[in-house]
C-alpha cells in the first residue's frame, strides 16, 4: 500500500505499517487499541512519517492471506488462538519488513527451547534440568525426590527450587521449600485483583501431571525486574515488588501495579541484546515475547523467563523511546534516504502537560538530633537477638556407636571427628530411629540412677523444638522509629533500589525465624513467613554463629565465676582496687548471690515436684504403650512457625503450646539435676540462666498451671543470671574485650565495611552530582549526564582496587559480588533519585550481643568509651552543608532496645493479667547511647574499634562475576581522601602504590 501527501509541491510517501495483532491482547475497558501498543504507535505517526493499519480479527482469523492489506512493515506476535502460521504464509507472500521475526516465535511457547537458545548464546540463565513425561503420572528412572531435594539425571536440587510448567503459556509456577524453613509451597500466577502468588504449607511434593523445569531458586531481595527491548541497542527495565515474597500487588491509586524504572548494568544491557537477538523480536511492549524476566542474585544476573506476558506499564519513557527507536528502524529499512536523526523537540511533546513528582520527605536535624545542620539519612545497621527465649531443647552429644557415626557421616558431607547439626525433620526421625535401638525405653517415675540417665537421654532426642512469637510489631517500630520522617517511604525505597536492604542470621532456626518476622513488619509483607524467610534472609554462621574461638577464656571466667559465687562475696571486694569498683572480678554480682543458691536449688525443687505430679497422670494413661510411640512425628515446620494459644488445652488445665506434662517435667527434672550434684555437693553455675529461661517461659506460657513458688523462683533465678550471664563473657573489663573480640570479630569488621562502603558511595555520588550541576545543559553536559547514570553503578571491588584499606568480604557477602542498583533518575518521577539508603541487619543469639557491647564498651580503657549502656542500633547521617571532606561530615548514632519488658511478670495487675492471656511481653523503646549534644564521627568510631575487628586483609577476596567490569569516577581524588580519612590504617593494598 503506498500512501501519499502533498510537500513542499511534491508528494512524499508515507511507510505504513501493518498491525497483526489479535484484538484482545490490546482491548483495554470498551476501547481497542488503547494499550501500550497503541501509545507508541500513536507516538509514530505525530512524526506524520507513518500511516497505521489494523489487521482486526476478521482479517486475522477468516479472510485469506492473499486479501489481507498491504503494509510496509509487520508488527505481528503470538497470542492465544492466533494463527501463527498464517501469518507466516503472508509474510512469505508480500515480504513486508518484519519487527518480530514470525519463525522464532514458535521457541518461545516451549521453555525448553527458549533455555537451550538463551544457553546456546551464552545467556546466563539458572541452573536447571528438564523432566519430560509422555503421559502424565509416568514413573521415570532418573527423576528422584525426596523430602529436601529432587534429583534430575543424577543432578540434584536442594529446597528451595522452582518448578515451571514446559508449556509458556502455563504460569503455575511453583517454589518448594525446605523443611528446615518449614517446608510448603508457594504458586505463582498471573495477577488476579491484588494477588500474584498464594503459599500453600502443607504441599511439600512436587507435581507429576506433566512435564517440568526444575531450577535453581535465586533470592533476588524481594524485588524483580522487568526488561523490555526495542532493537538490540535499547532495553527499558523496571523494577516491582517480587510475587515470590507474599504475593500481594502494590498498586497506586488509579488501580496500575507500582512499577520504577531502573538502570541496567553494562552487563544486563549486553544480555538484553543478546536475547533480541538471539529469539530476533525487534520489539516487545504488551504480551510479547521478547520481554524477559531478569533475576539479579548474588551479584549476578539471570534470565529466568523470555515470555514473561506481561508489558510496560504507563511508562511515557519506555513509550517514547520505543517510538523513537522503530522510527530509525523503519526508516533505515524502508527510506534510508531520509534523515534518522531524532528532533530536538518530539512532536507529542509540544502540549503535554508536567508529570506530578512522587514525594519524598527529606530527614532533617529537626528530626533526629539538635545539631542544627542539615542531615540525610544514610545507613541503618542493627544487631539483633532472636526473639522469645524459650527453655534449651538443644541436645549435645558424643558419640561412639556405630549406627550414630554413619548417620554423623551422612549429614556432614562424610567428614569423620565433626560435628553435626541434625535439625530437619528426616535428619532427627533418622536419629530417633537409630537412638530406638540404641536406648532402652523407660517411661518417668522409675527414679534409679541408670534408668534416670537413659530415660534423660532418650528425651533429649525426642525434644528437639524451637517456639518463635513472632517480632512482626517490633519490625513495624523499628521502621517508624529508625527512619524518622519516611513513613510508608522507606517501602517506596525498598521498591526503587534506593534501599540498599540485607538481612543475615545465623543458622539457629528461631534466629532465622525472628529475621523472617522483622522482615516482614519492617517491610509492611503478608502471609506465612517461609517465603519471606528463603527470599530476604541470608544465612552467615561464619559471622553470626559459635562461640569456638573463645571457648577456652568463656570457661576460665565461668571458672573464676562459680568461685567467686560460692566462696562468698568478700572476694569481690578484695580483688581489684575499690576506686574503680567496675574493674573487679565479678561486678554485678550480687552481693548475697553465695546465700541465694541454695534458695535457687530448693524452689527448683519445689516447681520440679509439682510437674511430676501432673505428668504422673499423665504417664499413668499411657501404661500400656511406650512413650516413644505416643509422641507425635516431629513437624519442623510447626515447630518454627509461630505457636497458636491452644484455647482448649490451656482450659483443660494442660501446657500450652505442643510441649505436654512428660516433656515438661523432663525439662525441669534436667535443669534440678543439672543445678547442684546432691553427691557431690556441687553447684553448676552455668545452669542458672537456664533456670531463669525456664522461669520466664512458664511464668508467661503456663501462669494457668498455677504452680506454687514459680514466682518466687523466677526473682531469684533473676537476680543471680543478672550477675552471671554478663560475667560468663569476661570476669573483668579486660577479658570482656578480649572474648568479646574472639566472639564479634567478624561481626565488627563487617559493620565497619558497612559504614566506609556507605560513606565512599554516598561521597563518589556527591561528587558526581556537584561536577554535573557545574556545567550548563549542552551536548557536553548530556554526555556527563549519561557518564553520571552510568557511575551510579558503584562496585565495592572497583573501591577496594583503589583504597589503601583493601577492605573485602567473603564469598558469602554479598555486599561484595553486588552491583549497586540504581533508581533511573530522568524517569523516576522522584524528587531524590539519588538518594541511597544502606539498611543491614544482622540477627544472632545472646552471646554476640554480650560480645558487642563488651567491646564498645571497654574498646578504649584509658578514656572514656563510646557509650555507657547497651547498643543495639547504629545509624549513619551524612551532614550535607560541609565540605566532602569534613570530618564531621558523617556522623553515627547509637540506640539502644532492650526488648521484652519483663516487668509484667512481676505483677499481679490487670494489665499483666491482658498480657498473660495474650502470651506476650510488651517491647522497650530504643533508648539514645550518647549524651546530647556529643558528635562520634565515623572517624574516630573506626579508630576505636578497628583494633578489636577482623582486619581487612583477613577477608578471603570476593569473587567477580564474569563479563562485568564496574565503575568508579575520579580514583585519583578518591585514592587521596581515602588516605587522609585513614591515616592509622598500617598496611596499604599494593594494588594502591
């Protein structure tokens, strides 16, 4: 078809270009054509170089190819029910040219060939393997699964993983998880209302109705993104919230998904040109199938998805620069005498109106302190203990027998003379099994020594819980009160990748567990927290676990603990110098803690007693069958989820939660034995916090027991554990530091990299934006803008290579292996693109805690410390009226929580009385460490604390992911404040002379 017009007396013929598209892929409402694909192609013909034809679904669906129009250019893609072959056919007959190669959509309704085309051109893609069925439930002798894991022609894949359907057009996608983060499922789909994707916790097996891709799982953060192409020299990404977290759709208020557009790395837009043109789709905007799923993990970038059915959505950049890009498309193949070159003003630009600004609230002195300067927010990092401390049902043992070792070998990777975790429930049905035949069955009651000993044992094996109340109110404090002035910001940051968020824990399941629930108020989520837990939770025992490195001070202190205790509080006094009262052995203790043990032992005696009783009546019922056969299979997924208040069984005068009178006792009869050996007149002072954990836990689980001196033991066990715990971590100030820097070492280096990588990303910004706004809007200062976007991308390696400290992480960090994402500025519709916040928390047990705050506390003996109190938060403001480099111009601030209010245990009011029904403890607000008006420069906080931390240099080096190269602006300039801001660093990296 030609079209013509009258110019400049002469006529000039417009291209036109054919529409082939089913109807209802671009109905919006009651008007057809109104979606995405209709915004750029109206955008085409402003440029009045275009004529537009519709094809309609008449033409598509009935007529012959032969009376179809005549077009110039082909826009035609596959969409159910279109006939793709006959498209094929006219494309053959008029030779049109084609956006969409016809051919290669046929890959794309297979994601078995869509993964071997994106292998084939060397697209990373995640690790995968196919299982194909010729009919559905047919048993294959290479497909294996088990509880954890399924196994695909000898390659296995560990929990969790994700199942998709070998069909494209199927979108139930399925991700299982392991049961050590309580197993189930959680299936993804395409949007219905305001729900992507439900979790299912009782689905642990996979499905057998057909053929299926099993990948790898990759935690992405909780954001995914979105890249759509136009040509292999363009690609639009944008960011959403990830279905995978809780499923629910974050809209705005016109109904459309909140979606921000991103920058791509120079790797991910090499990947999206290879995948235009491998799959040759010059264009994808609405159901197309050159749009693609981009997973960014582990500072790495996949391809997850090459008919991802989903389209821009209300995104004017994307619409202008698509039609920008076709325009020089259609042109250079149909009128390549006709100039290419974009006007400087486009001609829907003319009358349109300015886009609204989303608004961001700007954090000010008049909000965190009185320092009368303007201050921005720009590092979080918070050292979390796990939440509700319910009594040790952990079991240490060692082991000679046969069948134990094999299984130790079994699940330690065949390392003989180690330890072994077994937490998952086939890990400890496996020990139960084998302890079945190791350990005769015996039932309470029967009190003689061997028979105690074996029934003890027995218990240990069968006792293995971990009770979590979740801390989802407190992740909802903590961002209402760590982001002072946000509000719903800090999810608008999150969303944008101007929220730099990661959560570690360490391998204890009510750490990981409390994390998940943080998480998930912190976050503002939804749902069961397993999903939550495996997408934004990174395990890291290396840093937040053990105490083996400072096993041997721990049990010198507990030595010269339990001496102190015991001989009287007179040694106290007599060891150290009364003018420092702080620096003798065993401050805190109280001073009559020698007379209150024996009151300890006796009441634990008292509250043993009575639970024996009640478990008597309890064992009585269970005469005729062994006690192993009654207790219910070990649900690791109850088990670290949170417990419901079972109305019924508190009414019934039983214990609350899964624990009943026979484990019960069996906790008390322990912690009795345990605390004074009668033979040998011993106390074991190591006992007492348990005593104490125990105390709390029925005080607030069980009060309906009424169990007399429960109370009384609780105040006494309180007292004692005040002393001891804080002891057990260093008799004196000197040894606090000292096992406090065995235990935090790693912990403390990895804050201190927290900070500096904040502080050097937040300066190169600065800097970058300051030489940008000294130039004038020019051609040279579009250049410098595009320079600008591009530098974003901070890589912490490209840092180190230029920093005398060489600070780097482990593998496992993925601070480290990370590019830092970036908001698009131009197109954000945010006042503050720029703007970055790094938030890191880091959840762990008691004794990391302890170590911490020891070393904080004690890391300069001679002056005073930098607080007087226990810390729990530490946030960085960066003062922006001072000079880059000012000393002053970052600044960090210390706060403190100290979790649960006991108190309520102590009281018989009404209030205690609500709190006790309810089964929780109310939480502590944060308290300021630092007295007003005191300024802790970064500077001097690193000069203090560096000499307790990991060095550096003790990091193994990060790994880079293959076809990146990162950026960094000014390295000479860089190089040099470095040098000034850490002049008592004693090693320089080489790679810095």
């Amino acid at each position: 078809m030609v079209q013509m017009e009258e110019e400049g007396g002469g006529f000039r013929k417009k291209i036109t270009i054919g529409v082939c598209v089913m109807e209802k892929k671009v109905k919006c409402g009651s008007e057809v054509f109104s979606a995405p694909m209709e915004q750029i192609l109206e955008r085409l013909q402003a440029f009045g170089e275009f004529e537009t034809i519709y094809f309609g679904d008449k033409v598509i669906l009935e007529d012959p190819i032969e009376s179809w129009p005549i077009c110039d250019c082909l826009i035609a893609f596959y969409s159910t029910g279109y006939p793709l072959e006959k498209a094929e056919a006219y494309a053959a007959l008029r030779k049109p040219f084609l956006v969409n190669e016809l051919e290669q959509q046929h890959l794309l309704h297979d994601r078995r060939k869509v993964y071997e085309r994106l292998k084939l051109y060397g697209i990373p893609v995640p690790r995968y393997a196919l299982v194909n069925r010729e009919v559905p439930y047919q048993e294959l002798d290479y497909f294996v699964e088990e509880e954890d894991f399924v196994e695909v022609h000898g390659q296995r894949f560990w929990k969790p993983f994700v199942e998709k359907p070998i069909h494209g057009d199927d979108h139930s996608i399925m991700i299982y998880y392991p049961s050590s983060a309580g197993g189930g499922m959680k299936e993804l789909f395409r949007k219905v209302g305001n729900r992507s994707s439900e979790f299912n916790p009782e689905v642990r097996r996979v499905r057998r109705e057909g053929s299926y891709i099993y990948e790898e799982f990759k935690p992405t953060g909780g954001t995914d993104v979105k890249v759509y192409t136009v040509g292999p020299e363009y690609a639009h990404a944008e960011a959403r919230k990830s279905p995978v977290v809780d499923g629910v759709v974050m809209r705005n208020p016109d109904g459309k998904e909140v979606r921000y557009p991103v920058l791509l790395t120079p790797t991910e837009k090499q990947m999206a040109r290879e995948v235009c043109i491998a799959f040759r789709q010059g264009v994808c905007c609405q159901d197309v199938v050159c749009g693609f799923d981009l997973l960014r993990s582990d500072g790495c970038s996949y391809v997850c998805d090459v008919n991802g059915w989903s389209f821009v959505k209300n995104s004017h950049k994307y619409y202008d620069d698509a039609a920008c890009v076709l325009r020089k498309i259609f042109l250079d193949a149909k009128a390549p005498h006709l100039s290419s070159a974009i006007p400087p003003t486009l001609p829907w630009k003319l009358n349109e109106p300015v886009q609204p600004s989303e608004g961001l609230t700007r954090q000010g002195s008049g909000i965190i302190g009185t320092f009368g300067q303007a201050e921005e927010l720009r590092c979080v990092i918070a050292i979390i203990r796990h939440g509700d401390r319910t009594p040790k049902q952990k079991v240490k043992l060692k082991v000679t027998e046969e069948k134990l070792l094999k299984l130790m070998l079994k699940y330690n990777g065949g390392r003989p003379r180690s330890e072994t975790k077994l937490k998952s429930a086939v890990q400890l049905q496996d020990l139960l099994d084998a302890t079945r035949m190791l350990v005769p069955r015996s039932r309470p009651g029967r009190e003689s020594d061997s028979e105690t000993e074996d029934f003890e044992h027995a218990e240990k094996l069968r006792q293995v819980k971990a009770v979590l109340e979740e801390a989802e109110d407190l992740g909802r404090y903590f961002r209402n009160n760590m982001y002072p002035g946000e509000g719903t910001g800090l999810l608008r940051l999150h969303s944008t990748y101007r929220h730099d968020l990661k959560i570690y824990s360490s391998d204890e399941g009510r750490v990981q567990m409390s994390a998940a629930a943080f998480a998930k108020g912190l976050l503002d989520l939804e749902g069961q927290l397993t999903p939550i837990l495996v997408s934004l939770v990174s395990k890291d025992s290396s840093m937040l676990d053990g105490l083996d490195n400072a096993s041997i001070e721990m049990e010198e202190a507990k030595a010269r603990l339990n001496e102190i205790i015991t001989s009287g509080a007179k040694t106290v006094q007599n060891n150290g110098s009364s003018e420092v009262p702080w620096m003798v052995d065993g401050a805190g203790l109280s001073s009559n803690a020698s007379e209150l043990l024996p009151k300890l032992v006796q009441l634990t005696k008292k509250v043993t007693e009575q639970v024996r009783l009640l478990a008597k009546d309890e064992d009585e019922k269970l005469t005729e069958a062994s006690s192993y056969d009654v207790i219910l299979p070990y649900d690791q997924g109850k088990a670290l989820g949170k417990t419901n208040i079972d109305v019924g069984r508190i009414a019934a005068g039983l214990p609350c939660g899964s624990e009943g009178f026979l484990l019960m006792y069996a906790r008390w009869k322990k912690l009795e034995r345990d605390l004074y050996n009668e033979r040998k007149e011993r106390f074991d002072i190591p006992q007492i916090p348990d005593v104490y954990d125990s105390c709390k836990y029925d005080l607030l689980h069980n009060a309906h027991l009424n169990l007399e001196g429960l109370d009384e033991l609780f105040k006494v066990a309180q007292l004692l554990a005040d002393g001891v715990i804080p002891n057990e971590y260093g008799i004196n100030p000197k040894q606090k530091l000292k096992i406090g820097s065995k235990i935090a070492r790693r912990l403390l280096g990895k804050v201190l990299i927290d900070l500096r990588n904040t502080r050097e990303e937040a300066l190169s910004v600065a800097e970058l934006k300051s030489n940008q706004d000294q130039h004038s809007i020019s051609k040279k200062a579009e250049k410098e803008d595009a320079d600008y976007q591009s530098k974003l991308y901070v890589k912490n390696d490209d840092l180190r290579r230029t920093s005398p400290t060489s600070d780097t992480m482990d593998q496992d960090d993925d601070d480290d292996k990370e590019t830092k994402y970036r908001l698009d500025p131009k197109y954000a519709n945010v006042k503050t693109p720029e703007r970055h916040v790094r938030t890191r928390l880091y959840f762990t047990s008691e004794s990391h805690i302890h170590s911490l705050m020891n070393v904080l506390r004690y890391c300069n003996l001679d002056s005073p410390a930098l607080f007087a109190k226990d810390i729990l938060v530490l946030r960085m403001f960066e003062n922006t009226e001072v000079a880059l480099e000012d000393p002053k111009k970052f600044r960090v601030e210390m706060t403190f929580s100290r979790g649960a209010d006991l108190s309520p245990l102590e009281k018989n009011d009404s209030e205690a009385a609500s709190l006790h029904q309810e089964h929780t403890l109310p939480i502590m607000g944060p308290e300021r460490m630092q007295e007003v008006g005191s300024y802790l420069t970064l500077e001097k906080m690193e000069r203090m604390i560096r000499p307790f931390a990991m060095p550096a240099e003790d990091f193994p080096p990060p790994s880079t992911p293959a076809g990146f190269s990162g950026y960094f602006a000014k390295s000479a300039a860089v190089l040099e404040r470095l040098v000034n801001l850490w002049p008592f660093h004693k090693h320089a990296n080489s790679s810095a002379k």
